[in-house]
C-alpha cells in the first residue's frame, strides 16, 4: 500500500512535470531579452516580444483580485457566521453552481454587463470577466478555512467582552490567513490562463494600453493567436509566452507559500 500511495502521489505531480518539461523543450530558445522588453512584430517579420501582453495579462489580475478577493473573503466569512438557515444554503449552492458554468459564457455575461454599455472592449471589461470567475472558489475556499477555526478561539475573545464583528476581524481572519491567502492564489492561478472570456471582454491589443477603458493585451490571446498563425516564428513565440505563464503561476503560488509559513506555524 506503501508503493501504491507514493506511487498515486507521483502520479499527481507527473502531468505538471510534463507539461513544464515539454514547455521548456519547445519554448525556451525563443526566450530572450527582446521576448520580455519588444512589442510583436508586424506579420511575416522575424523576432519582436510580448512585452505588452505580460504587462496586460498583470493588470488584468490586479483588476479581477481587486474586484473579486474583496467580495469573495466577505462573502465566506458570511456563509461560515451566518446563523441564518436558508440565506447560506443558497448563496453556496450558487457559488457552486457558478463554479460550473464554462468561461465562455462569463465572458458573454461580461460583454453584455460592461462592453456594450461602454461600446467598446477594455481591460475593466476583461477585469470584470476573471473576477466573476474568482468569486465561486474564494468564497467556498474562505468559508472551509474560517470553519476550520477553533471555536475556543471565538469564545476567549466573546469572553473578554469583545464585539463578534472584532472577534471575526482580529481573531478569526488572521488565523485563517495562509488558507485564504492560499485559496486566493489558487483563485489567480486560475483565471490566469483564461482565453475565452477575454476574446468577448479584453479582444487584444498589438501595443501598448492606452489606459482601463481601452482594448489590452494579454498573454493567453496573444499565444492564442501565434498558435494559430502560419509562422513558425510566431509557433516558437506561443510556446514561449506558455512556458512564461506557467512559470508565472508557480511563482505566485510559491510566493504565497512561503508568505504563510511562518504564520501557519505561529498559529499552531
């Protein structure tokens, strides 16, 4: 059972070995100082980068963490104090529900909630579009990591006089950092690769941004577009800009880890 258990364990790890390992095979000669500080070259010219497109694939997390972190931690918090019988029940129910839905149509919804109002694409629209899909698994990590939190804990700081919306703030919140702050990464590691919601809310854009309002470029539409373009240069950029974004992914969730470690062993 030993050997069955490791092995299960190393099987686990397998497909993310493969995948960084076949990245690195097909992408890294197309790394370089130009892939990271050069806009993309017109079609049919050799060299250029994604400069752009690493910048825009940033500011659209900073938008979605900045949109739905907030909501979501708020919203866990609720479902795990809430005495109300009926009010959680559904919001969980939905936020698993909402978990399901296919990306496409978050990126739908957000083209109907904020693109054609504004009439035209932009980074607030491919915000919008990765925060909806944020929200379902901050909430529901939230709400398991506020639950795991002694209930001794509530009752010591109830027993001091303390207010419960304080004891929720001071107490329970920073014991249930490392698990929030983890579920929040794993939150950005998933909207991070996200293609379909940014084609009907972000569209791309082959400069610069010109600011929130306006079309931007990110990482998943730009090694999108390369990988289906005719251009062997262009095929050897997509599996550089890939092997970057998964990179950027385990960097992130390796900044979190080491974050919290200190706090999850001051908390034990």
């Amino acid at each position: 059972m030993a050997v069955l258990t490791a092995a299960a364990a190393g099987a686990v790890i397998l497909p993310l070995v493969l995948i960084f390992g076949f990245l690195l095979w097909q992408g890294a000669s197309a790394i370089n100082v130009d892939f990271f500080t050069h806009l993309p070259k017109p079609v049919g010219e050799v060299g250029g980068g994604m400069a752009n497109a690493i910048i825009g694939t940033l500011i659209l997390l900073g938008l979605a963490s900045l949109l739905g972190l907030p909501i979501g931690i708020l919203g866990g918090v609720y479902l795990a104090e809430s005495r109300d019988r009926r009010l959680p029940w559904i919001v969980r129910f939905l936020a698993d529900v909402l978990n399901g839905v296919p990306s496409i149509v978050i990126g739908i919804f957000a083209y109907t909630l904020v693109v054609l109002p504004m009439r035209r694409f932009s980074a607030v629209a491919g915000g919008v579009a990765l925060a909806v899909i944020m929200l379902p698994i901050v909430v529901r990590t939230t709400e398991e990591m506020v639950r795991l939190v002694p209930a001794s804990l509530r009752e010591a700081g109830l027993a001091l006089g303390v207010p419960e919306w304080k004891v929720v703030l001071r107490v329970v919140l920073p014991t249930a950092r490392a698990g929030i702050v983890t579920g929040a990464m794993v939150a950005v590691a998933r909207v991070a690769g996200e293609t379909a919601p940014l084609l009907f809310t972000a569209f791309g854009n082959r400069f610069w941004h010109q600011g929130l309002d306006q079309p931007i470029a990110a990482l998943p539409l730009q090694i999108f577009a390369y990988a289906i373009a005719p251009y062997d240069d262009w095929h050897r950029q997509a599996w550089a800009g890939a092997l970057v974004l998964i990179v950027l992914v385990l960097v992130v969730s390796l900044m979190a880890r080491l974050v919290t470690r200190g706090r999850v062993g001051a908390v034990r």
